[in-house]
C-alpha cells in the first residue's frame, strides 16, 4: 500500500546568524521522505527583521515553501512558540540556524516515529571542531548532544534536531515557557512536561544534524557556563515535584554528586580529557543544587549570544 501524504514543517529559530544560509541549503539538499510535503518555518528573533534579505535572496535556491515569521526579541521561547504556532502539518520538525541536516536525516526521523509511534523523535548532533581547538576538546568531543537514558527511556529533550507529531495528545497546549527563553532550558522543560503528560520520546540513532563549533564555544570557560545552567534547569524542575523532605533530600543528593564529581576531578589530574570531564560534571550538579534552592538562572541567549549585525 502506499503511503498516505504527509505534510511536515521544519522550524528554523533564527538570530543574527548568517549560518541560516548553509542550514535553509542543507534541508534543499537532502532526500524527501515519500509522499511528503515540506514547508520551512523560519523564526526570526532578533528586534528588527534581519534575516528576512537572507530569507528573500534563498527563495530560488530552495525547493520548499518558506514562511518567514519576525517574530521578537531576543528570546528563544518567543520562537520557538511561533514555530508551533505556525505549525500545519502532521510533524514538526525543529534544526538549530547553525547546523546542517544530513542527505536522510528526515527520513530517519519519520521511520523511527513510524516504527515507535513516538510522539517525539530526538537525532543525534555531531559536533565538527577547527584545529584551533583544544585537543583534549576535539578527544573527548564535548559539544556533540545525545539524548539521555534514565531506567532505559528518554525522558526530556532537545530542540537542535527533533521531530514533534503534532496531534500527540501530551503535546496539546504544550509551549516554550518565555521566563526560560534568555537563561536556556527551554527545551527541557517542554520535553519534560511532555513526558509528564504520557508522551514517549524516541531516538533515531542515524537521523545527523552536523554543529560546527566556534572559536567562542571552544573554551571550558564556555562549556562550565553552559553545565551549570543545565543543572539550574534541571533543579527546578526537580523543586517543582518536591514536597515534605524530599526537597532537603534532593539538596543533599547534589551537593553529594557535586563533591564526588569534584573529588574525581582531582583524583584524574594526570588526563586532561578525564580531569575536565568530572569537573564540568561537578558544575553540573552545583547548578542543579543552585536550580532547588531557588537561585535566578544565568542568561544564555539574546544579545549575549548574537552575532552583531
């Protein structure tokens, strides 16, 4: 029998990046699932229209309908609202500005939703480093993403390379909440209240999106900034469930996991790769104890983030 035809949206949430180019000419690029229609769904953040030339002038080179969508400022829930907004078709499918999709990335996405009847599909996200890079960087390869497994199922998210069934139920009246949009974590808020509300996320191990990691990101500087916010989300979202003593327990937990981690990060001084691995780990954990205590979120996104025009 042959397919039903499918209509699927790809969101692209944008912010000063003239990366947008190579990602809107890597999803012309690559293989139609059958039977599909695409239509991309650009979300331009910034205050003023600036992607929306960069958009015009890749009309022609694009062989999908593009809706272009100025939708401000400066905060990354804000867009990625929009795109759900804006969503029509059966899936919605999200990509970062600054990646680009493989040649079967959406093919491998739809199959493994076919196969699961996942209400999320999450891909994997391959990070590309410059020589410039710190060796022990490029070896322990720490911005690649990869969902996380928790008793052997998925439990949250990410938006850099996912694919939504928009009827899902747990999916109905879900959004980005717009008090995370500048702090990061965003994502996995949705995806958790998603799994809260009876979804189930899949992985498609083949479904790449590939990251080129700028100079600015290669820095443990960086990466520390980005575990510990993590963590701040993650401990919200624990003190949100907390009730009685299970809050001062969660407390305790962390700050254990946070002086064990520390202690590994001593103990493996001698391997670079190992050393920044448990301490950025540590970090990670002190955001969660950060993130149950109530602390405010560090700031990710917006100007700070932003290319100048």
């Amino acid at each position: 029998m042959m397919a039903a035809p499918l209509q699927i949206d790809i969101g692209v949430c944008t912010f000063r990046r003239p990366e947008l180019a190579d990602t809107l000419r890597s999803l012309a690029a690559m293989t139609v699932p059958e039977r599909a229609t695409i239509r991309v769904i650009v979300a331009d953040n910034d205050v003023q229209p600036s992607a929306k030339p960069l958009v015009e002038g890749l009309r022609a080179e694009i062989p999908f309908d593009i809706l272009y969508v100025h939708c401000p400022a400066s905060n990354i829930s804000i867009a990625r609202n929009c795109c759900l907004d804006n969503g029509k078709g059966d899936f919605l499918a999200f990509i970062d500005d600054d990646e680009t999709a493989s040649k079967d990335w959406l093919i491998r996405l739809l199959e493994t939703a076919r196969e699961t009847g996942a209400d999320a599909v999450l891909g994997p996200v391959r990070a590309h480093y410059a020589p410039s890079a710190p060796a022990w960087m490029r070896s322990g390869d720490f911005h690649s993403t990869l969902p996380v497994w928790v008793k052997g199922e998925i439990r949250t998210g990410y938006t850099c390379n996912t694919l939504l069934r928009r009827q899902a139920p747990s999916l109905s009246g879900c959004r980005f909440k717009l008090a995370l949009g500048k702090s990061g974590g965003e994502d996995t808020d949705f995806f958790t209240g998603m799994h809260r509300a009876g979804g189930t996320i899949a992985f498609a191990t083949e479904a790449w999106v590939h990251e080129p990691v700028p100079e600015k990101r290669a820095t443990l500087a960086w990466l520390a900034k980005r575990r510990f916010r993590s963590g701040q989300t993650h401990g919200r979202l624990l003190a949100e469930r907390a009730n009685g003593l299970r809050r001062p327990l969660n407390v305790a937990l962390a700050a254990a996991k946070a002086g064990y981690c520390a202690l590994g990060a001593a103990l493996s001084f001698p391997s670079t790769v190992r050393r920044h691995r448990y301490a950025l780990r540590a970090l990670l954990h002190a955001g969660v104890l950060s993130g149950l205590l109530g602390h405010k979120a560090i700031e990710q996104y917006g100007i700070r983030e932003a290319t100048s025009p």
